[in-house]
C-alpha cells in the first residue's frame, strides 16, 4: 500500500509596493512574512532615468539592508560590486534558479519586442537577497539616491496539510 505525504510544502510569492521619496535619499520600513526566504526588489524606471540618460551603473549605486534592525553585511552594498552581484547569487540559488551570466544589460527601445512587458524608455533595477526565517521580520532600505518607486517580490515558504 502506497504511503503518501501528510502536506506539501512550495514557494509563492507576496508583494509589496512603495511609493519612492523624488528629492533625497531614501528610507523605509517593510514588513517580512515570518517564512520568507528570498527577497526580490524590482525598482521600475521614472521619468529621471530614462535610458537616454541612464548611466552604466544604474541610478541607486548603493544600498543598505537591515532586518530586524541587524544590517544584512557589514557595508554598504554598492551595486554591480562583488558583493552585490555575491547576494544575486545568493538569492537564486536559495530560490533553486540556475544563474547563467552576471551581465546587466540596458536594451536601446528600437531592441525590445512587442509584448515584451518592459516599457522601452525605462530600465528596471532590482536588488535581490535571501532572507533567514525568524518569528516576526522588518526589513529597513536605505540608499543614499533617489527611489521613486519600489516593488517587493517575497518569495515565501507555504505549506498545505492533506
């Protein structure tokens, strides 16, 4: 007689959205789910980082993440560095994605493909990081450029019982 399991366990994601500062630098507070284990940050284009305008090291060039008041790394996360592109991996490996290249590429509008999804005058930058799982989680952003706009991707542990 076949056994089978008493639940099933996958990852889902939850979101988030955050309106952005326009003037200064950026600080804010978000509440983690107790069994989040990865966070994606998608930070979609404005009208100040049009790809004409936009340089290669994209618009936030460092960032700082902090979970219940415990930086994440000892530093500043200055981005395209290696410690940057060190939670990239971090994160999808935790996800059980496979990382192919670390290339950031910024596509000229006359590039994209119709329904593609990504406005063409508009860049998306993303911050990703794994998240431990703890019984109640805050996770403070701070950056010293301008955020607009922030959208939180948690990828989050769920299990249903049979």
């Amino acid at each position: 007689m076949k056994s089978y399991p008493k639940s099933i366990m996958y990852k889902t994601f939850t979101t988030e959205e955050a309106q952005g500062f326009p003037n200064g630098s950026y600080q804010k507070m978000f509440h983690l789910e107790p069994e989040c284990v990865n966070l994606f940050i998608m930070i979609p284009g404005s009208n100040k980082n049009q790809i004409d305008n936009y340089t290669a090291n994209g618009y936030i060039t460092d960032y700082r993440l902090r979970i219940d008041n415990v930086d994440m790394v000892n530093r500043d996360i200055k981005r395209g560095g290696n410690l940057y592109q060190d939670r990239i991996n971090m994160t999808l490996i935790n996800a059980g994605k496979e990382l192919k290249d670390m290339n950031e590429q910024i596509l000229p509008p006359n590039k994209y493909k119709p329904g593609g999804g990504v406005g063409a005058n508009y860049q998306i930058e993303s911050i990703m990081t794994p998240t431990p799982l703890t019984a109640t989680e805050k996770l403070n952003i701070t950056s010293k450029a301008e955020v607009h706009r922030l959208i939180l991707y948690k990828q989050v542990v769920r299990q249903v019982n049979l």
